[in-house]
C-alpha cells in the first residue's frame, strides 16, 4: 500500500496559508486560534485552513480519527512526537553550539532519538493493529523504511559511535592552574576508600561543599580544552564523529518528518474536544454526502460551546433538516434567541465535517460543498466611500456570482438598515438568486416574508417561553413564522416596550 500522508489518501491539493474569508463569520477563527495554541513549532493552522477536498479524504480522516481516539494508540503517538521534539532540540542545539566536537555529540544524540522514535513507532503500531488505511499505510511504509539500506546504516553507525564513546576513559591531572588530560592506565578509584577511612569522623550533618556544575549545554574554555584533549588521545573516534555530523545531515525522512507535523492536526482537534466532551456534550462523526438532504439532531455552536463551558454554563442544541427540494433555512423570531448562533453552526458543521473532523451534535448528515460565503453585517469603514447599502449590493452580487450548486451560502441580517419596502424587495431577490442557483443556505432575518418564499424556503424561529414571551430558550423549531416575536423583538430593538418608554421618560 501507498502512503503519502496521515492526512491525504493520494498527493493533495493546494494547501492554503490564508484563513478563509468566512472565518470570522462564523467564529471559525477562534476555534483555529484554540485548535493550535502549544503546538506553534508544527504551523498547523494551513491544515485547519484547507478542507479535505473529497468524500474518499473525509472518510480516510475519520477513520484515522477513530482509531486515535484509542488512549493506547494516542499514547504511542504523543510517545513519538515527544521523541522527535526531543531529537529537534538536540539538532537544533547542534547548529548553535561552537565547539566541533560538542556540535557532532549533539547531533549524534538527535540521530540516535530518531531512530528510537520511529522504532518505537512501528513496534507500537505492530502492536496495536489500528484499522484505518491511514494507519495501515503508515505501519507498511515505517516497515519498508526501517529495512532500508538509508536507516539501517544510520543505526548502525549511531549506535556504533554511542557504544564506542561510552568506553571512553581518561584521566584529568590538576595541579594548581595546570590541567593535563592523559590515556586512562588501569588505576584504581580510591574515592570509596577514602570515603570508608573518613566516615568514622563525620559527627552528625555537615555542611556540603561540594560543587556543583551547571547543567548549561556550552562549554567553558576549560571544558573544550579538556574535550580536545580528551579527542587528542582517541584521534580515529572523533575524526569519525565529526565525519558523521558532516555527512548525516539529511538523515530526517521527509515521510516520517511530515506524519510528525500533520499528525498533530488530529492530536489537537481530538484535545480540544476532550475538555468540551467532560462538559458532557456530545460529538459525532457525521456521514458526508452529495445529497442536499442534509439533517442534525443536538447541534450547537462550537466556539460558543467553548466559552460555556469554561464559564460552566449550559448549551443548547438544536435540530434541523432539510427534504426533497428544501434548500434555504430561513430563521426570524426575536432579537437575541440564538438565530445567528443557529447559522454560524450550519456553517461551523459543514465545515468541520469539509475536514474530516467530529462535529458538535448527537448524529449528522451533512453536504460536501466546494465553497462557502458568508454575508454578517459589518461596521461601516470611515475611509469607505460606499454607503452601507451599496457595500452590501456589491457583496452579495460577488457571492451570487462565484457560488455553484455546490456552494454553502449564509446571509445574516442582510438589509436591516434599508427601509422595511426596500429590504423585502431585496431579499427576495436575493433568496430568489440563491433558489435559481440551487445552492444550501441559511438565511437570518426579521422578514417573515421570506420563509414562504417559495418551495425551496422552510421557515424556522426563535422560540420564547410560553410563559414569558421575553424569556429566550435559544431553541429553533421548525415552523411558520408567527410575527408575535417579530413585533416585540422590533418593539426592543428600537426602545418602544412599556419598560424602556417608561424609562426613558423618567415616570
């Protein structure tokens, strides 16, 4: 079997290094900020940027997911990457130090981590048997290459020079500020009997004087001197480390360096799940498909969730599907009952999903799109000459005209500063567009107009208790839109409920 990556089947695609434009829309961009804080040396964010790009890399990845969710089996890969974090910083202390002998050491310890990582490595997933191709592949490719000429000579010479630099002897003779380095002749070490004939005249505890050296990785001139002539007396060994530490430098397998870095991608999704998971909320791996008939039971906002759960609050989930030619979600009810939550998760889902990754839900079935565009109102820019209504004429018109069938569209309040006439008129030209297109949708909006619209258009709103109209349950239902919510979220938004008029005139 073929192994390219832990991440891709076969050779990917273009791998963005620019976050999506529809990030902070959807609040996309904290969960990447969370996915990759302690993990900056592996650059994962152009990972979490580019989408797996097929139904066949959506399934390889979650597959490679569950297995990993095996505590034995994340446990010899942190296993792995805490070996090759360790033969990075002996390498990289390589370059840094002066001294040619303490360079070569350096560098022969990072060689000899590696090879015991990617030993260790394949000897766990032996061990293990994990089911996913992606795994599999790795294991026969990690087989093939511990057999090959390049790693077996590495490993031989690494231990070769360990096992001969640890017989090393030699003595140090100091005589006031003279140092002589001399070849170890056989003598005895008196430091026990001298430390027996002493001990009848210790009375009690003592004050300790000995010295203690640093654990600095330079050298003083001191040290190197003793280190050259410690080198002076085996010539052919050292000659032998230097020539390893000139020859050896490309020893790190590109496979083996990439499944180090991609492989993280999954540690941290996985890591950051955990804590959101012993908040009891649920996750699943939802089935991908080309049919528009997409449908989620317990979905919730996952950077929302986040913030919840650290505050120990609760999350609500909520449902939603779309059949036969449904195509756009249109939510309304009242000013802050979750309606932009509701479609910043229809994006988060589709996207996770896009990525391989567990979503936040209790069961999912989701759209493979080639795009998503998002339309969230946006403060007016003092330098932008453009009226708001202009700015978003031109911003919609760009989306209608890169989007496919295949493309995800979220509107989010599109024309609330237009005058009532206006913003129906244009949002149902807009929703019209976004029917012809064929595409999936959301679109939020105090036009209840709109969920009608048309057979493609299913209404949802924002629910309030049935006992106080005031009181949010952040829950959607799937329903018409009643216009009794509209009118008191309207009556909010502008300040003219009894309360506020009460207040605002001082009775």
């Amino acid at each position: 079997m073929n192994f390219h990556s832990i991440l891709w089947p076969d050779e990917p695609g273009r791998i963005a290094s620019e976050m999506p434009p529809f990030f902070p829309d959807l609040n996309l961009d904290q969960v990447a900020l969370d996915l990759v804080a302690g993990r900056e040396e592996y650059d994962l964010k152009p990972f979490f940027y580019t989408p797996a790009g097929s139904l066949e890399a959506i399934r390889y990845r979650q597959e490679v997911f569950r297995d990993l969710e095996n505590p034995a089996l994340t446990g010899c890969v942190q296993r792995f990457a805490q070996g090759m974090r360790a033969a990075r910083e002996h390498l990289a202390m390589s370059h840094q130090l002066y001294y040619k002998y303490q360079k070569a050491g350096y560098f022969l310890d990072a060689a000899e981590l590696y090879c015991q990582a990617v030993r260790a490595l394949w000897g766990d997933l032996v061990a293990l048997q994990p089911a996913a191709a992606g795994w599999r592949g790795l294991q026969g490719y990690l087989a093939d290459y511990l057999r090959s000429q390049s790693f077996t000579s590495l490993e031989e010479e690494v231990q070769g020079l360990q096992q001969a630099l640890s017989s090393v002897r030699y003595n140090v003779l100091i005589h006031g500020d003279r140092v002589t380095v001399r070849p170890y002749a056989s003598e005895s070490d008196y430091g026990a009997q001298i430390e027996a004939t002493f001990a009848k005249f210790r009375q009690g505890a003592v004050k300790d004087y000995r010295v203690k050296f640093s654990d600095w990785p330079e050298m003083n001139h001191v040290e190197a001197q003793i280190l050259e002539g410690v080198a002076s007396l085996y010539p052919q060994l050292f000659d032998r480390l230097v020539d390893f530490y000139a020859q050896g430098s490309h020893y790190l397998d590109p496979k083996v360096a990439a499944f180090d870095r991609e492989v993280q991608f999954y540690l941290a999704y996985l890591e950051y799940l955990s804590g959101l998971r012993a908040a009891g909320l649920s996750f699943c791996y939802p089935s991908v498909g080309k049919s528009k008939g997409v449908a989620v039971r317990g979905g919730f906002d996952l950077a929302l969730a986040k913030k919840l759960a650290s505050e120990g609050r609760s999350v609500v989930g909520n449902d939603f599907f779309l059949q036969g030619r449904e195509r756009i979600l249109v939510i309304s009810g009242p000013n802050q009952g979750g309606k932009t939550t509701f479609a910043r998760m229809f994006g988060q889902l589709h996207y996770l999903a896009g990525l391989g990754c567990a979503v936040p839900g209790e069961e999912a079935r989701l759209f493979l799109w080639d795009q998503i565009f998002t339309h969230f109102e946006r403060e007016e820019a003092a330098k932008d000459l453009r009226g708001k209504l202009e700015d978003e004429l031109l911003r919609i018109r760009e989306i209608l005209t890169k989007a496919t069938p295949d493309s995800l569209i979220i509107l989010n309040e599109i024309f609330s500063s237009t005058a009532l006439e206006d913003a129906v008129y244009l949002s149902r030209r807009i929703l019209e567009a976004v029917s012809a297109l064929d595409a999936l949708g959301v679109c939020v909006t105090f036009l209840e107009e709109l969920a009608s619209l048309n057979e493609k258009t299913v209404s949802m709103v924002a629910a309030v208790s049935p006992l106080d109209p005031t009181a949010r349950t952040f829950k959607l239902e799937r329903r018409p839109a009643d216009g009794m919510a509209y009118a008191l979220a309207v009556a909010e938004k502008y300040g003219l409920t009894y309360p506020r008029l009460k207040e605002r005139l001082g009775a």
